[in-house]
C-alpha cells in the first residue's frame, strides 16, 4: 500500500479509440441528419435487431407498464418522485428586484425550456430511476414537453421499468430509439420527432460523443463518462461497508471506478482483501499520512461521488473543492443518493466538476434580464454612459441616451418597489366598515349587526380591577401569567406555550419562520383566505387542494414545507375527518399547522399529539368563544423545538399588557365561556332550523357561523337594512354562499324577521 499523491484516470492510449468512437458517432449524426426516420429505422435495425414502423411509443404502452408493474416498485418510484421534487422545488429560481440606482432596476425571470429530450440507456440494465431523476426537474421546472429515447427491445418498446418510470414521472413523449441516433434525431429532428431545446442523459462512448458533437446545433447538459467514487475515510467506518460501497461503484459497468484513500492502513488492507476479486480491476485502494492529504487526493481526482466515511464528516466539508455530490457520514452511501434522498445522480464525471454541477432544476430553464429605467434613473445614468461610449467611439449610443436627457421629463414620483411576489399577492379583503354600511343603510354605527365576523355576541373579560397596570412599561415579554393561565387551561407543559396577538400573530410568524421563497403551502380551498395571504408574504408557493377531497389534501401535504388546516374548517364550518390530522402529520415531512379558532364550539382537538408530533402545531384564540376579539390575544402549542423557533421570530411585547391581563383573566373564567358556549349552540341550532324553514339551505355546523344559501341579491338586501353577512366573490369555491354568525336571540330574531320579506328565490 503505497502512499499515492494523485490518482490518474484513463490510460493515454485510450485516445485513439476514442477518437475512433467519434468518427463513427459523426457518421451516425450526418446519416441521420440527411435521411431522418428512414436513418433511425436502419441504424435500429443495425444495432437494436428491430425495425419498427413507428419509433414514437403509444401512451397506451405507459398506462399498460404502470398496471401491469409490482407495487413495490411502484410506490418506490412514487417516493422516489416525492424525494426529488421536495429538493427541486428548494431549486426554484427566486432573485429580488436590485435597485442599482434610484429610478434604475434590474432583475432576471425565469422560463422554462419548451421541449427537453432525454436519453435513458436500456444496455446491460435500465436504469428506472434514471427516468425519475432527469424528468422530474423536467417537469417541476415548467417543461411543457418531456422527451424520451431508449434502445428498443425484441418487442420494440423500451424496457417495461423504463416505461413505468415514464409514467410516475409525467412524460410527454417516449421513443424506442437507442445509441447515437437518438441524440441525433433528438438534436435535429426528424418526420416524426420534433427537435428538442437541450439534450439530457448518460451514455455509452458513442452516446456521449454524439452528445458532444451536437453540441454545437442544440444545448447538452454535461459531460459524462464511466461512474466513479472516492470514499476518504479514516479507519471509523467498518471495511465491510467501505468495500460494499466501492463494489456498489464498481457493478455500474466495467469502466467504473471505486477509490479508497484512507488514513489507516490496516482498514486498506481490509477493504482490499473484503472486495470483490471480479472488481479487481475497478477497485483501487490507497493511504495517506492525514485526512488533509487524503481530502488532497480526491480534489486533484475530481470525483463524481465523494464519501466523507470518516468522524465529524460535516468538520472536512469545507475542504473539498472539487466534487460532484459529497455524502457526509458513516449512514450516507452514495447508493442511498441514487435513489431515494431526492438528489439527483446526474453528476458530472471525468473529472468535470471541475467547471459542471450535478443535474439541477436550473438546466432546464434561463432567465431573461429586465431593466427598468425612469426618467431620473437615466439622468443618473448619463454621467456613466457619456464618458465610456466616447472612449468606444459610439457616439450613437451616447445619442440614444442624450437625446432622451435633452427631452423634457415628466415628474415621476421615486416609489421604491416592493417585491414582485409581494406585488402579486392576494390581500385579505373584508366586508365593508360600519361607518360606510351605517351612511348606506341610513342608521347609526351601533346599529349595524356584523353576521360576518364570527365573533361572540357577549363581552368576554372586563377591565375592572385592573387599573393596577403598568403601562407605562413594555409587558414581560415571557408573558408568565398568560402562559401559566393557558398551561391550566390547555393542560398542557408551559415550554410547549407561545402566545400571540391573536392567532394571526402566530400564524404569520410560522411563515415567516417555516416557508421560504418558492416554498410549496398546502392550502385546503375554500379555507381561511389568510393561509394564502400569509404564504405569498412570505414569498412560499400557495397548493390549492380541495377540502372537500382529504386524499387529495394528503397527498398535496406529503410534498409541502408548511400544510395549514383549520379544523373546524371556516368557512364551511365542518370538522375534518376523524384521525385525519394524525395520519397527514405521520406522513408529512413538512410543518402542519391546525388552526383550532372554533375548538370550544367543536370540542375537536389534536392538541394532545403534539408532544408526540414534533411537526404539528395547534393554534387557537380568545376572539371567538371567550369574547375578546378586540383585545387580539391567542396562543400555539407545539413542541419545545418548534416554540423556540417561534421565540427567535416573535417581535418583542406583542401582546399589549392590558391584552395579557384580559387574556389571562377570561382564561382563568372558563367556566363562564363555556356556559356561553352552550348557550350559542343551542341558538345555532334554533337558528339553523328557523332559516332552513324559510327555504334555505343550511348546512350542519360545528361552530359558531352558518353556511347558508345566498341567491344573488341577498346580501344586499340584508346590508341596506345594516345587516352584514360575509359573502364570497364569484371565483370563489362558495360562490352562492354566505355565511353567518350566531349573535345573541334578540339579534338573530332581527335577521330572521329581515330574511322572511327576501321575496326572491332561496337557492343559489
């Protein structure tokens, strides 16, 4: 075992046979080129054995493989899938508007590639998961065509995993076409295949020459060659596993190479005599004096795999320069990151890393450039441009900004701009004030009845006796008496306690602390409006999934960073399914926040898992069943980790101290809310029933608003009389629909005695 300060790759007298396999890749390309499908049709029959009539695959053949494939490999794909676009969609191209200049911006867009062609070896094995990690970036980054090419079989499709993959993968367009022809009809295009924008995917020597030639006709991804790792470790990893995973390298083809450089001899002579003797070839074993020597070797090598198999991997990091995909750790195999950890195995080879990164979702799109300039900002310019289009002796352009200066400008305004998905976003609309409703329906504002704001008809905690406040004083921002108050009343450990202005507070702050830019939100629709309002802030990805469709919900969540629930849900006022909660946040690898602003009135809680959970936060408020909506104080229950999250985002004193005081006060009263609670329900169900006796359509309730049936015009009608209800716009899932909270007897009687003159029709 000699010490080995550089590691070659190829012998020199490799090069007359590559440039062997250029010439014959070179001849293929022409031929196809001059002669299209009649080319593709020859050369499959020349090195494939069949000749089909047609090299497009049938879709039929995708939905048949996907049928007729075991389940196991099925859902292994599906997970697969669900790995990689968790990492894709972190991939997503974000970048901020930059004001050079006041009145001067410059920012870059994203467009995806149209037509993307990829190739998929079918040789010694098919490579499924080779579908999964070229496509689904593919399709994630907005490619409206995904094209596949794969040798042929006897039966002239593709190999049936090749097609399954296909399938759970969202491809367009399958051909059965293999070897240099299919990068060349993938590249020019033939009679019956259109031309891509850019060609992906490994391949055999002639495959990865052809690629290389066309290079100059259409975009390719990177070069590739025979797989490789280098595991660097320092004798703490078993040789058993080292030897496995260079065995793992090795099985790929005969030209794979697995490297050992290792700091401890004795692990080198181990993993020398545990390998395979019919890897003998493949599999090289070094030492070296230190790990900094070994980290030495394996960025002079450039290795597509790097293992960092040694203690405190995360430590060495920073060393490597050069690398394609690095795997940190004794539990980190390389084989793991071929299929499952969802990044991706499409990594540069030959020692390319030095200039490629691995397969992102960025290959599969570009960005435009924009520049926005005011008539300030190009007076700010001027001084710039002037002196350098001299100095280049183009005096027209100095002419095409001067003469712009020399006109006369209008006054702008220097509005700074906010951020573009800022500018986007959906605002939480409200009904109208009680000021304009009061002048519309010609009575005071005390007058006006608000059935749109499910808020309690009775005062909640009071002020009395508490003018013994400091307020000339910041609160402790520990708020100790208000958690102490929601810890008897919750039951519930005080370290699991973060409270709020109101629930919104906390539910922005899970946001902010929880979704980042292009962050996937699973958003249950129709749901309360500020989930959506809250994701866009944080500049995430709103997913609208049906409510009404929990499989679909789940399915949605299991690929999300945050999934927001309300349960009961507002505005339909229906509790979700039994377990429901328990099983999405079991499956889901992403925050799932339920907010429970309706739980006295359902008595439906999951606040009891999240000590078992460490991804569920439940969320809840005063505003409803204990009356003080005015005085905006609410509270989340999660586990410790998640609460200290919460306490690095949390502005200091939020919460007033007059809010913590009423807070604590209505909490340590329940026993008065909850006699009110049961007073409601009994006047929800009168009220249900008084209304649906009119006509109208009432769904069942487990809170303290109803669902009703709003034909076009009532709302109106009820508003002119300075009865408002909450209404939703015509794109709204619940168009048709209104809903309404349960006030007092005394109230409700008004808007019952106002619905009985409606003379017009009662469904929508």
């Amino acid at each position: 075992m000699s010490q080995a300060p550089s590691l070659s790759r190829t012998a020199s007298s490799d090069r007359p046979h590559a440039e062997g396999v250029d010439r014959e890749a070179q001849a293929i390309l022409d031929q196809v080129r001059r002669e299209g499908d009649r080319a593709v049709r020859s050369l499959t029959m020349r090195f494939d054995g069949v000749a089909p009539e047609q090299t497009r695959v049938d879709p039929m053949e995708l939905a048949k493989a996907l049928d007729q494939a075991p389940a196991a490999l099925v859902e292994a794909l599906r997970a697969s899938a669900a790995n990689l676009t968790r990492v894709g969609l972190a991939q997503r191209f974000s970048e901020e508007v930059v004001d050079v200049r006041p009145g001067v911006k410059v920012w870059r867009i994203w467009r995806p590639l149209h037509r993307v062609g990829v190739y998929v070896p079918g040789g010694r094995a098919p490579y499924p998961s080779s579908v999964l990690m070229l496509c689904v970036p593919a399709r994630l980054a907005g490619c409206a065509e995904v094209v596949i090419c794969s040798p042929p079989g006897k039966d002239g499709l593709p190999a049936q995993n090749i097609l399954v993959a296909a399938a759970v993968a969202g491809v367009t367009e399958v051909h059965a076409i293999g070897g240099a022809q299919a990068v060349a009809a993938m590249a020019y295009g033939t009679e019956t295949m259109a031309r891509v924008d850019k060609v992906f995917g490994p391949g055999n020597a002639h495959v990865t020459a052809a690629k290389r030639l066309v290079s100059g006709d259409v975009a390719v991804d990177m070069p590739a060659g025979p797989s490789e790792v280098i595991v660097v470790s320092d004798g703490s990893v078993p040789s058993s596993w080292i030897a496995a995973d260079l065995e793992a390298q090795a099985e790929h083809a005969p030209d794979a190479l697995g490297i050992l450089v290792s700091t401890n001899p004795v692990q080198a002579e181990e993993v020398a005599r545990l390998a395979d003797p019919k890897y003998a070839a493949q599999i090289r074993v070094r030492t070296v004096a230190s790990m900094e020597a070994a980290l030495e070797v394996a960025n002079g090598f450039g290795p597509e795999h790097l293992i960092l198999a040694c203690r405190d991997a995360e430590s060495w990091l920073g060393s490597v320069t050069h690398a394609g995909s690095v795997f940190l750790g004794s539990h980190s195999p390389a084989a793991a990151g071929d299929y499952a950890t969802g990044a991706n195995h499409v990594i540069p080879t030959g020692g390319a890393v030095r200039a490629y990164s691995p397969l992102g979702l960025e290959a599969f799109g570009r960005t435009l450039q924009v520049q926005a300039i005011s008539p300030q900002g190009l007076a700010r310019l001027g001084p710039v441009v002037e002196p350098l289009a001299r100095a280049e002796g183009f005096l027209a352009h100095l002419r095409s900004v001067q003469t712009r200066l020399d006109a006369p400008a209008a006054a702008e305004r220097n509005v700074p701009r906010p951020r573009r998905d800022v500018a986007a976003m959906h605002p939480y609309r409200w009904e109208a004030s009680n000021a304009e409703i009061a002048v519309r329906a010609g009575i005071s504002e005390r007058e006006v009845l608000r059935f749109d704001t499910n808020t309690c008809p009775w005062v909640g905690a009071t002020l009395t006796g508490l003018d013994h406040l400091e307020l000339n004083e910041y609160p402790d921002s520990d708020y100790p008496g208000l958690v102490s108050a929601v810890a008897d009343y919750a039951s519930c450990p005080k370290e699991t306690i973060t409270v709020g202005a109101g629930a919104d507070e906390l539910l922005q702050l899970l946001a902010l602390a929880f979704i980042g830019p292009g962050d996937p939100a699973v958003i249950p629709d129709p749901s309360y409006a500020m989930y959506r309002t809250l994701t866009e802030a944080a500049g995430g990805r709103p997913v609208m999934a049906p409510v009404s469709d929990p499989d679909q919900l789940m399915r949605s969540a299991l690929q999300a960073r945050l999934t927001w629930l309300c349960n009961p849900n507002n505005p339909t006022a229906e509790p979700l399914p039994p377990g429901f909660v328990e099983e999405l946040a079991r499956q889901s690898s992403g925050l799932v926040v339920v907010d429970e602003a309706y739980f006295e009135f359902s008595q439906t809680t999951c606040a009891p898992l999240v000590r078992e959970l460490g991804n569920l936060v439940v969320v809840r408020t005063l505003s409803k069943a204990f009356g003080l909506a005015g005085a905006r104080v609410g509270y989340a229950l999660s586990g410790p980790e998640v609460a200290a999250t919460l306490a690095r985002v949390r502005p200091p004193a939020s919460l007033s101290t007059i809010s913590a005081a009423l807070g604590t006060r209505a909490l340590k009263e329940a026993a008065t809310m909850r006699a009110r609670v049961q007073a409601l329900l009994l006047e929800r169900q009168t009220l249900a029933n008084a209304i649906a006796a009119m006509g109208f359509t009432v769904p069942q309730s487990s809170t303290n608003f109803l669902l009703v049936s709003c034909p076009s015009g009532l709302a109106d009608f009820l508003e002119a009389k300075g009865l408002v209800v909450r209404r939703f716009p015509q794109d709204h899932a619940l168009n048709g629909w209104m809903r309404v909270t349960v006030r007092s007897a005394q109230e409700n009687a008004q808007l019952l005695d106002r619905l009985a003159t409606w003379d017009g029709p009662r469904a929508s």
